[in-house]
C-alpha cells in the first residue's frame, strides 16, 4: 500500500518561506511523478507543481510559478516544495500525490493521481 506524509508546514508572516516534505512508502519511489495540490477553504482543489520521475525543472501552477519549486530526493524517497515569497493567498492545504502508472505525462488534474497524502496546513499572514 503506498503512504505519502507531509511534513513542514505551518504560520509564516508574508514574504517568509517554508519547505514541505513527502515521504512516500510502500513501494519504489523513482518511476512515479510526484505532485501537489493545495485546497483553501471554499475552494477546489488545485494543482500547484509536478515533477517527473527523472526530475529536473517540474511544471508549476501559474500562480506559483517563479516562488515556488519542487524537488524529488530519490533515495530518499521524498519530495519538495520550496515555497519563497509567500503571500495570504497561499494560505491552504497542501497535499502530495502519486500515480499508480509509470508515465511521462505531467499531469495537472487532481483526477489523475491515485493516492494522496494526508494533507499539511500552510497559513501565510499579512
């Protein structure tokens, strides 16, 4: 059974920074794309940034994109997010997510991942 867990959020003031961790278990790690979403209350879930199982740059969010980044430690079996510049509209749940299929399709629809973590909260204030 895979597990994903989040770790590393929390309160940060605007402009401040953190960094989410996801362990992933259960199964290897390397073959499958990793992905955050964020949910704030009210809201759909929405897609934030993907990484391929080969790494590299990772596809990000319009919203996010120049602030936020993510990185994959494969032996490690774990994935980033590296939020800088945060702003109260960041303010949500951030979820980690995995397919069940090996592929090079870099998904951004929260329908395409199969097994999600828990959730961890980030509450950026003005």
């Amino acid at each position: 059974q895979v597990q994903l867990v989040e770790s590393g959020g929390g309160l940060v003031q605007a402009g401040g920074s953190l960094r989410l961790s996801c362990v992933a278990s259960g199964r290897p790690f390397s073959p499958y794309n990793m992905a955050w979403f964020r949910q704030a209350p009210g809201k759909e879930r929405e897609f934030v940034a993907v990484i391929s199982w080969l790494g590299g740059g990772g596809y990000y969010a319009d919203s996010v994109k120049g602030r936020f980044t993510t990185s994959r430690d494969n032996a490690k079996s774990t994935v980033y997010l590296q939020m800088n510049s945060l702003k109260p509209e960041d303010t949500a749940i951030y979820y980690c997510a995995t397919v069940r299929s090996a592929t090079t399709s870099l998904r951004t629809d929260p329908g395409a991942y199969d097994y999600w973590g828990q959730g961890i909260q980030v509450t950026v204030s003005s």
